[in-house]
C-alpha cells in the first residue's frame, strides 16, 4: 500500500488556476510509489520549497521502514513532533535572528529541528543560563499584561478597548490624547485607524478571537479613506490562518468580522487584587507604569523642564530603587531629571505629574 502524507502548508486555496498549479507541481517531484496530500498555503509556494518538504518526509518514512526491521514489539518507530518542534514548523521563515530556550532538553531538540529544516539558522538556537527568569529578562511578562487586558495601547497615544459578550466581541479604537500633528480631523481619524487596524489583526491572531467581532472605528466622512482603511485591514490579516470574513465599513465607522477560531481562546487575567484593602481588582501595576512612561514621555516633549511625580510610596519605591533605576534609565533617554515623591494620602495606582510651581500637568 503506498505510503501517504502531508506536506503542512496551511490556508485555503481557492483559484482553480492555482489549484491546476499545484497539481502540475506535485506531480513533477511526487517520489514514485508515494501519494501526497498538499495542504493548506502551498499558494504561491515555490516548487523547491515544496520539495525540500516532501524529501524530509521521504527521509523521515526510509529511517521509519529501517527501524521497523529491527524493532522490537511493541515500541514506538516514529513519534509525533514535540509542541516546540511543530509552533517552528508553522511559524519559522528567514526573519528568525534568535531563539533562546532555558530548558536544556527542548535546547537540544529545538537545534536539532533547526538543524533539518534550516541549516544556516541553527546557530541561532541559544541556551538561556541567567539565574533571572527568562520572560522576565526578555519583558514577555510585560508584553502579555499590556496585550491580553481590555486596554490595549499603540503607537502615538492610540488604544483599543476589548470587551467579550457571550454574543459577540466589541472594539472600540480611540485616539487617546495624541497630539493632533495631522492636517485635519479626517486625516487624523485614518491615521488612528490605520494603527488600530495593524494591531487588531494582531489581537485576533494573539487571543484567537472567533466568531463575530465588532470593531468601533473612528468615524471617517471620506468614502475613499473608509476604502482605504477596509483594504489596509485585508491585506494585514491576510497571513491569519483562521477563515475570516471581513465586511466593509458600514456609515457609522462599524467593521465586522467573522472568524473561525483554530484553538480554545486565550483569556489570559491581567487584573490583580487591589492591595489598598478594597474587595475588588486592579489594572496591573506593570501596565501601569508603561502608561505612566507614556505621558511623561509626552510631558518632557512638551517642553517642561522641572516635572515632579507624585505616586504611592510603593510604586515611587519601584521607580526609584535599584541600580539602574527606572528613573535613571529616564534621565538617560530624556536627559531631565524627574523629581518622585512619594504620597502616603495616594491610592496604589494613584498618581499626578506637577510643573516647577506645582500645578498639575494635565495631558
């Protein structure tokens, strides 16, 4: 019986001129006796690709078949891949310039996979050895509290706010407090919306949104802005291996989206309990401290000269102490000096930014 496998190569082809394609490929390289499945993207995939992935399945059935012969009954001849080995296999392109692995097994594993499907990458595979935590030596902790909440923040002041319904989710895109450097409104709000566009095909991927999902953009009056805006968000979601389905703008500035979801979703919590005594939950003080970064970088811009931060003592601490502190990293970025007070009478997440006469800077 001949023996039969996947090429792993996914998104849905649909042009019968790229399926006729494929056929006339398949068939110029298809080992004799062999079957061969071509899945998912092989669209526009190269014939060399393809059969530099079909040779590794050859070589993976002659080692298989040798194995069997001396194997002794029962063992296993070929395992599945490992879950490191098959996330590189879906996601790994020349763009790689490193990955750091702290566990010295799936270090070895990781190099030898490498090693198969791209020679000339494999040194880029390196065991982590700081006695720091890997997510925190490389900020991952950071990263996930700032993209998992309902709030999340983008370049130039810009965020998104994400809420989950059981019908379906809702996005709202808002400006923030950006300083409006564009020529009008309308140029303004497609900027914005262009931004937000960019990260909510990246949220939707993250979080593995599926179903329906709503997306709040920021009204635009110009029909050509709105067409622009509907193409740029094709074109950033056009690698999401999900089927999606994207609808055009509607007059109200509403997007909608339908979208398969490939995996259960990601929930993961970024509110933790608020330490002032209350019952309730708190933003991450983590992702507080991005925001905070954020309107001082704005303050200083603006020209102010002598700003003074006015925090909890916890959180004034955090800023403060260690060598190098966060305040110093400031003063290297900004070359100001950021004066930080602590305020017993503040609440954990309370804070105010205050100019040389001590009236507070509002942004």
């Amino acid at each position: 019986m001949p023996f039969s496998d996947r090429i792993s190569i996914s998104q849905k082809i649909e042009s019968k001129e790229e399926k006729a394609r494929l056929k006339r490929l398949v068939q110029s390289i298809r080992p004799k006796g062999f079957g061969v499945i071509v899945r998912t993207v092989a669209q526009g995939v190269k014939v060399a690709e393809l059969d530099k992935d079909l040779q590794n399945l050859v070589d993976k059935w002659a080692t298989m078949s040798k194995k069997i012969q001396g194997a002794h009954h029962p063992s296993k001849v070929l395992g599945e891949m490992n879950r490191a080995s098959s996330i590189l296999r879906d996601i790994f392109n020349d763009s790689f310039t490193g990955i750091t692995v702290d566990d010295e097994t799936l270090y070895y594993q990781i190099k030898e996979y490498v090693s198969e499907i791209a020679p000339k990458k494999e040194s880029i595979v390196k065991l982590y050895k700081n006695s720091t935590p890997i997510f925190e030596k490389f900020g991952i902790e950071r990263q996930i509290k700032t993209s998992f909440g309902k709030t999340v923040s983008m370049s130039k002041g810009a965020y998104l706010v994400i809420e989950h319904t059981e019908a379906l989710h809702v996005v709202d895109v808002n400006s923030g407090n950006r300083s409006n450097k564009a020529k009008s409104q309308e140029d303004t709000a497609l900027e914005v919306n262009m931004i937000a566009a960019s990260e909510m095909a990246r949220q939707l991927s993250l979080r593995d949104m599926g179903g329906i999902i709503v997306v709040d953009f920021i009204d635009m009056n110009n029909a050509d802005n709105r067409r622009k805006l509907f193409n740029h968000l094709k074109d950033e979601m056009k690698d999401d291996r999900a089927k999606h389905k994207i609808l055009p703008p509607s007059k109200f500035g509403l997007i909608q989206i339908t979208r398969q979801r490939v995996r259960p979703e990601m929930n993961i919590k970024t509110r933790e309990v608020d330490p002032n005594g209350s019952n309730g939950e708190i933003e991450a003080p983590i992702v507080m401290v991005q925001k905070l970064e954020g309107k001082l970088d704005k303050i200083l811009k603006n020209g102010n000269t002598k700003v003074t931060l006015h925090a909890h003592p916890f959180v004034a601490a955090f800023l403060t102490k260690g060598f190098p502190s966060i305040r110093s990293k400031w003063f290297l970025e900004h070359k100001k000096w950021v004066k930080v007070m602590p305020r017993d009478a503040y609440t954990y997440l309370e804070y105010r930014f205050t100019d040389k006469s001590g009236k507070e800077i509002k942004i």
